[in-house]
C-alpha cells in the first residue's frame, strides 16, 4: 500500500494545485454565465466551472433548428418587408448571412432577387385555379375544370404534374432548397407556401426535414452529431481558423463526443490538424515500418531506402548513382582494393555516413515509439468496451456476494468509464508528443502523461482484481478513479492553456515535419507550419516566435536551429531521379503507397 | 399515362414541322418510348453531307426524367463517346438540370448545334477535345473521313 500512500501524498498537493487553478476559473466562468445557461436543460451537465480545454456549446432537436430559422425568416422579413416565403428563399441563398445578405439586398435589390431565384413580384397568394381553354405544357392534359398552379413567375401547370415534380425533386432526388419552377429555363424557386399547399402532409415533412438539413449544412457554427441514427445538432461557436488553439470536444445528449472540428471521436488534447496528419501517417506506415527499419539502411547522398538483396558490398544507389560500401556506409572511392573486406571503420566519411543514417533510423524509431504507445491505447480502448460488459456483470455478482445495494456498487461503473475515458486522453497525447519539438513545456506536457498513465494502470489493475477482493477495495478504486480524473483535468486543461498561446507549444520545426512526411509533402508541411503558428514566416520558413529569433541564440535553443538548418541544406539537395543501379535495388513496397510516391516509382 | 399524350404531340408536331436537318420516327409503331432520329451534318461542320443515326429514348417517367441521346452512327466528336453506346453528354439532360416542360425538339435542336460547335470543355473524349483544341485542321480532317467513312 505504500504506493497507494504516495499517490495520496501527490492527491493533495494537487488538490492545492487544483485550487489556484480554480480560482482564475471563476474570473472567466463569470464572462460566460450568460452564455451557459444553454446548458441547463442537459441535466448531465451540472453547473460546473468551464476548464481551459472545454468549449461552449449548445445541443439543438431539430424543433430547435426549425425555431432557429423561422426567428431568422421574421427577423429578416421586418428589415426588408418582402413576404416570409420569399426571404426564406433568400437566407438560404445567403447562406443565412443575414447582414450581408441585407446589404447586398439594399444596394442591388433586383439583381439580388434574380440570382436567389426570386422575381421582383410579389403580389399574389398562392391558389390553385380552373383556366378556361389551359393545356398543361407537361401532360399535354386540357380541359375547362383541370386544377392548375403557377408561382408568382406565371409558369401554369396542372396541379398532378406539379405535384408529380415536387414529389420526385424531394423523394428521389432529396432537394429541397433549390427545387426551381417546373417551366423550360425558369430559375424562380420553389416556396414552402406554394409546397404546403400542392402536397401531401409526409412530403412537407420531408421537405422541412431537408431545408433543416441543409440549413445546419449551411451553418458554420452547427454541425450534426455524427453517431448513427442520432437527430441532434451541436451549436458552437468555435471557427475553423481557431482549430489550431483549441480543440473543440462536445458532448451530444445522446451521450457522443466529438470534435466539434473534424467531427472524429474526441482526439483531446492533439489539434485537428495534427490528429488528420497522424492518422495519415500511420495508415502509410504503420504496417512497412517495421519491415523497413530491419531490414534497411538509407543511401547517404539521397536517403533513398535501399535495399540490399544479394551480391558484393559495393552499393551503387539506383536513383543517385552514389557508390558506397554496405558494411562501413562510407564512400567505396577511399576503399581502395580492400573490396570484400571494409577495414575502413575510422575513416570519415564512414563515421559521417553513419551517423546521417543513425539520424534517419532514430527517426523512425521516433515514431515507432510514439505509434506503439498510440495503439496499446487504442488497442485498450477497445478491451474497455469488453470491460464495461464485464463491469456490468461484476456489479451484480458483487452485490450478491458482499450485499452491497446497486446504488454502493455503481463505483465500478464511474471507475470503467473513467479508465476508458483516461485512455481515450492517452492515447492521443502519443500522437501529439510525436509533432512536439523538445523543450521545457514538452517535458511539462511529457510529466503530466506518465502522471496520468501511471494512474490508469494502476486503477487497471485495481479493476481486474477477482469480484471477492473487490469490495474491500472500494475505497482505493474510488480514490483512484477521482485521482484519475483529476490528472486527465490536469493534462488537458495544461495542454489547452499552452496550445493557445501560439508560440509556446514549440511544434516541432516545419523541416523537421517535412522529413517526417519526406519531401514529397512539402506542401503539407508547409501548410501545417502556418496552419500552426501564425508566427511562420513563409518568406524566411522560420517561425518569428521561436526563441532564436526574439532572444538570440542559446544552449538550449542551438541544437533545434541546427537541426533545422540541416534539414533546409538536405531538403534543398534533395533532388535525385531513379537510374538502374549495380547490385543495389530502390525499395519499394507495394503495401505503401507513400513510399512508391517518395521514390518516384510508379 | 400521362406521358403518352405528349409524347405523340411531340412526335407529331416533330413529324410535320421537323427542324432544320433533323427527320424522327418511332423505331418500332408499338413503342413511343423508342425513336430513331436522323440526323444530317450541318453545312459549316466538317460532318456535312453526313446522315447520323441518333437514338432516342425516353425513360417511362417521361417527362419528368430527361430522355437519353446516342449516335448509333460512328462520329468522330469530342463530346460523343467513341464507343459502341455513341453517348452522348448534354447539360441540359442532366437529371438536376431538365425541366419536365422541356422538349425533345430543343433537346435535338441542341445536339445538332453541338456538332457545329463541339463543346471540348464539357468533352467526354479528352483526347479529341485536345485534337479539337490545338490542332483544328487534323481534327476537321479526321471527322471529315469518318463522316464519309461511316455516315454517307
């Protein structure tokens, strides 16, 4: 138990650690308490002090999305006195800008009319009518009591061929915010007024269903939740531009969290930008990497993968012609007659071809590093959902066994949900700390993971034991589950701070990303650098906020900005063409595609 | 149906009013759904003299679903594929694109225009488009033999 006391020891002074964070919570939670009223229905959400990494948001039925949009209409309908129907169209033309739609409006009223689909006429109501002597130009019908409808555009159908058409554009065709009149190269669009009276009940269900898809489509700010068959909408503010600060995780009512963002699970605390490009990376490598790191060694000249699958060791790289021994990686011109035998291990260029490749394979083990962390994670992640079945049957056998109510066991559940939650958190902090260049915040950042890995494997622990020694442990597993939680808050809240101050999070040098990539994405990379930090500089591909430039160059900072340059002098050098090669094979493996596009084969 | 009676207005008001370079007929008297269009080339393209088999069918939701066109005649044409089918792109027969009230006379109309002027942004076959583009006298040149080749 001595651990356990250790763990306790660290409780409290985190509770001290808690406090002051507290504090400056409650400063800010003030600025926002009007806004978070929204959350007052959910009643999951008891009113609690909003952390750094949490965002505002609000969950919307689609009764809400349809409130939403109608005090829009009205709202619009009083600044420009045109009929509902008609400004309805225009929103959703705008794509519900209102200020900019009301401008535009104000200074060319007609052209904007025109190009929304909507003429300058706004007399009339909609009606069905009897026209003596009609034809319908669509069913070539006549006769003096056929049914018949025009909008406001005078284009007159039968009523059953407008129906017909309003029925196939909703049903088949799943339009409903550009349906336009059925006339011969007529653009006036269809209006719900019009719609509601031609037909059934269920098609003007659908199409209200439609228009509210595409109004939350339309949205910035809304977004369905992604979880199948779930009807709710988030409501948040966050804008694409900001995803790089703050990583919007929200919380539908059907209890889903995703990143308001990207949509994907809740990848707290990695950027979107970050999690779109791991995710990228591994299915690019996770399966060749291994592969590749055994078996092997990088030309020196163009780090092109080689291979070596037979004969002598004098190496000639297929796509730089460079020649080079296998055994020593040096030059094979200072090799002189000693062919079969590298004796050369002192020389220079070996020792220098060495450690270039010693860089190049620590890279990868870099990485490998990080991804297996990243997938035991995952991988654990997946046996939680295992374990939360399984805490289900552990609570009942628990409470027969030890005559504990339903309500004394419940401290299973908190705790399975806590772990997979925890691991969730984890397993993400592998894919950040994988883009984080070394320095004091990473390792602050490095502190707080083991802190809290360490916590999920010992309440892991703790929940495997056999359901007799269970309740005895109640106290330790409650403990250690708050403990948990505590540290996940730590973490994220940590990491949310620093992330959005632009520059102290030192992502690792834009190079250093490209050779990460390999230089077939310097577009990526490139992009990612500005993405990240609105400091880089496109011109100089420095980023102004990194130490070397505000405070001049120090230890600490020297070997970063020598790595960086390095990485310029081999990215600038990089340019070799494939050419066949003695006794030495350009690897490619046809199970990675990026590997083929690297090396230029196709 | 609905869609009989205008599908024999048309072929009627086609048959005895019938656009410039264009003769329809029903492929089989049993079946308005399938008409056989002959299409002759027009005096400024190099398709001229030429008489171009078109088919035309109409899809039973006719009119509310667009009509498809082909060349069963062999054309050498940046939007007809150079195929067995000869389809045939055309924006307006889009399915978001047509309009329930528009007619088989402007769908053709169309087509025959299209043979004047090639459309080889909008090409279904890239290479012919490029052809059509940078070198226009082997284009005409080429068309002019398949014409003969296939349509005379």
């Amino acid at each position: 138990m001595d651990s356990d006391d250790d763990f306790m020891s660290d409780v409290s002074s985190q509770d001290d650690f808690l406090g002051t964070q507290g504090s400056e919570d409650e400063s800010l939670g003030e600025d926002f308490d009007d806004l978070d009223a929204g959350f007052s229905d959910d009643k999951d959400l008891i009113k609690h002090k909003k952390k750094p990494y949490e965002v505002e948001f609000k969950v919307l039925d689609p009764p809400d999305i349809e409130r939403e949009q109608v005090g829009q209409v009205n709202e619009v309908c009083a600044v420009l006195g045109l009929p509902p129907e008609s400004v309805a169209i225009l929103l959703r033309f705008g794509r519900w800008k209102k200020e900019k739609l009301i401008e535009s409006y104000m200074e060319h009223p007609e052209e904007t009319l025109e190009e929304a689909g909507l003429g300058s006429n706004f007399e009339g109501t909609a009606k069905t009518e009897r026209v003596p002597g009609f034809m319908c130009d669509i069913c070539c019908e006549d006769g003096d009591d056929l049914e018949t409808y025009a909008m406001r555009c005078g284009h007159r159908f039968c009523v059953d061929c407008y129906r017909h058409y309003l029925g196939q554009k909703i049903k088949e065709e799943g339009e409903a915010a550009r349906i336009q009149c059925p006339g011969d190269g007529c653009n006036r669009i269809v209006d719900y007024k019009s719609l509601d009276l031609l037909v059934t009940k269920e098609l003007q269900g659908r199409y209200r269903e439609l228009l509210t898809r595409t109004y939350v489509d339309d949205k910035e700010n809304l977004k369905w939740c992604p979880a199948p068959n779930c009807q709710y909408a988030i409501d948040c503010g966050v804008k694409n531009r900001d995803l790089r600060r703050i990583v919007p995780t929200v919380r539908c009512f059907c209890k889903h969290e995703f990143c308001f963002g990207c949509s994907l699970n809740d990848h707290q605390p990695a950027p979107c930008k970050l999690v779109k490009m791991w995710l990228q990376k591994c299915e690019d490598d996770s399966e060749t990497a291994n592969w590749i790191s055994a078996n092997t060694k990088e030309c020196t000249k163009c780090n092109s993968t080689i291979e070596k699958n037979g004969g002598c060791n004098h190496m000639t790289c297929r796509k730089c012609k460079y020649e080079f021994c296998w055994m020593c990686m040096g030059l094979w011109s200072e090799h002189g007659t000693s062919w079969y035998n590298c004796n050369r291990y002192e020389e220079k260029s070996g020792a220098d071809a060495r450690s270039a490749q010693a860089k190049s394979r620590s890279s990868l083990e870099r990485y490998l590093h990080y991804y297996n962390r990243y997938a035991n994670h995952e991988q654990s992640a997946k046996l939680d959902k295992d374990l939360y079945l399984k805490t289900e049957k552990k609570m009942t056998s628990l409470q027969s066994q030890s005559g504990l109510s339903w309500i004394e066991v419940q401290f299973l559940d908190t705790a399975s949900q806590a772990l997979q939650q925890c691991r969730q958190t984890l397993k993400w902090t592998y894919a950040f700390a994988f883009y984080l260049a070394r320095n004091n915040l990473t390792e602050i950042f490095e502190d707080n993971q083991k802190d809290l890995e360490m916590a999920v494997e010992s309440l892991s622990e703790m929940f495997e034991k056999p359901v007799a020694e269970l309740a005895e442990l109640k106290v330790d597993i409650l403990d250690k589950t708050a403990y948990c939680n505590k540290r996940r808050v730590i973490l994220l809240s940590d990491t949310a701070e620093n992330l959005k101050n632009a520059t102290t999070f030192c992502v690792r040098g834009v190079l250093e990303i490209l050779r990460i990539l390999h230089v077939s994405s310097f577009d990526e990379g490139f992009s990612f650098a500005q993405s990240i930090s609105t400091t880089f500089d496109p011109l100089t591909m420095k980023c102004k906020g990194f130490p070397w430039e505000t405070g001049g160059h120090s230890a600490e900072t020297e070997p970063i900005y020598a790595d960086q340059m390095s990485l310029v002098r081999g990215l600038q050098s990089h340019r070799g063409s494939a050419c066949p090669g003695q006794k030495s094979r350009v690897l490619f493996s046809a199970s990675s595609p990026r590997l083929k596009r690297d090396l230029n084969l196709s | 149906m609905g869609s009989i009676k205008r599908i024999s207005k048309e072929l009627t008001e086609l048959t005895e009013s019938p656009p410039e370079g264009i003769t329809v007929e029903l492929a089989d008297e049993s079946n308005v759904y399938e008409w056989k269009v002959i299409m002759e080339g027009p005096e400024s393209s190099p398709y001229y003299n030429g008489k171009f088999l078109v088919k035309l069918s109409l899809p039973t939701e006719y009119p509310f679903k667009p009509p498809t066109v082909s060349f069963a005649t062999k054309i050498y044409h940046p939007n007809v594929t150079n195929d067995e089918k000869g389809s045939m792109c055309l924006g307006m027969l889009r399915a978001d694109e047509w309009k329930p009230s528009s007619k088989i006379a402007a769908v053709l109309q169309f087509a025959r225009q299209l043979l004047s002027e090639p459309m080889p942004d909008d090409a279904v076959e890239g290479r012919i488009a490029e052809q059509y583009k940078n070198d226009r006298g082997r284009y005409e040149e080429v068309a002019r033999e398949w014409t003969r080749k296939h349509a005379c």
